[in-house]
C-alpha cells in the first residue's frame, strides 16, 4: 500500500511546500492514504505521524514530497529512515528518490541529503534571528509579535459603543471580534483602575 505523509510548520506555509500542495502531488503519486501534521520538523513528537508508524507494515510504501518532512534533524532523519527499511518498509523522497538505507551507498547518500536539510533549517533561523536584531537596532518603531489590527481610536470607538450596545452588536459594527473586544475592555479597565485607587479622600 501506498502511504502520504505531509507535514508543514503553519498553515499558511510558503508555494510548493504548503499542505494542499503536498495532497496535490502525493495524491498525483497514488497514495492511498494520507497522514498530516501541522508541526515543526524539529520535533518528532507528531500525533498522525505516530499514526502513521503504528499502521504501515512490510511490503508498503511511505512517499514524502521532501525528505525533511519526515526530520529537519539529520541524527532524527537517519533514525526514522533506517527504522522503516529496517522493518521492510520502503522510503521515497520525491526530492531524492528511493532511498536504501541498507546499503553503504544509500546510507551515504541518506546523511548528506539530511545533513543538508538541518543546514538549510539552521541557515534560515540563524537569518530571521538576524534580521530581528537588525530591526531591533535600527527601526524604532519595530515591535516583535504580531501587528496591531485596529488603531488605538478605532479601539475607544468600541469602547463607547459597548455602553449602549452588546459585544455581538459591536462586533458586527466595528469588525472587531467579541472575543478582542473583551480583551480591550479588559485593558482598558485594568488601565484605568489605579488612577481610582491612588485618590485621595478628603
């Protein structure tokens, strides 16, 4: 039997490496079943690939789009490999082709496409990292995390609707969601509190 294995770090993962486009083409391939998770390679702690491994037996076949889908790791890539060709299983990378990692050849060949993998992981982590202090450095407005959506009068606005109106009500009005709306008013009310707390009684 012919079995997928798709797994991407995020959802939105770049052209050629996203989920539909690794359905698309293990399905173009003829497996029969696929398994997917939505994870980082640098773990190998990943439910459906547990699944996975529990299933597939002697005589099947396990094709991956790349090879550092499997591992981004080469000491975890290695292992998992020689583990499924160990038990009569055979690997296909479409990057690299079948992989035999009982001979001295294919083995070879295993731990450079692998070695190559993790480099290529390091090398764009070590350029995010770089990238970040650069910015960091030298753009004053640079805030690590994610944008704010909304600006800081598009959040008070919402703020005066909510007293005559509900958070559905506003939500439907502004395009902020009820579940941020009680986070801003959380804030806000959080914000406001000490100012009440610091007055002085006469």
């Amino acid at each position: 039997m012919l079995y997928g294995y798709i797994r991407v770090s995020t959802k939105t993962q770049e052209h050629g490496t996203s989920l539909e486009d690794q359905k698309r083409i293990l399905t173009q391939h003829g497996c029969q079943k696929l398994f997917q998770d939505i994870q980082s390679g640098s773990t190998m702690e990943r439910t459906e690939f547990e699944h996975l491994l529990s299933e597939i037996t002697e005589g099947d076949t396990l094709i991956v789009c790349k090879l550092d889908r499997l591992a981004r790791n080469a000491h975890d890539g290695y292992t998992v490999v020689k583990e499924l060709t160990d038990r009569g299983i055979t690997v296909y990378p479409l990057d690299m082709g079948m992989v035999d990692a009982k001979s001295p050849i294919g083995k070879a060949m295993l731990q450079v496409m692998l070695a190559f993998a993790e480099l290529e992981r390091n090398t764009i982590v070590q350029r995010m990292q770089n990238g970040r202090e650069y910015k960091r450095k030298h753009d004053p407005t640079y805030r690590e995390g994610r944008p704010v959506k909304f600006s800081k009068a598009q959040r008070e606005h919402a703020m005066l609707l909510l007293n005559d109106h509900s958070y559905k009500e506003v939500a439907e009005m502004t395009g902020i969601s009820a579940r941020t709306l009680v986070r801003y008013r959380k804030k806000n009310e959080a914000s406001v509190r000490p100012a009440y707390d610091t007055m002085t009684v006469c």
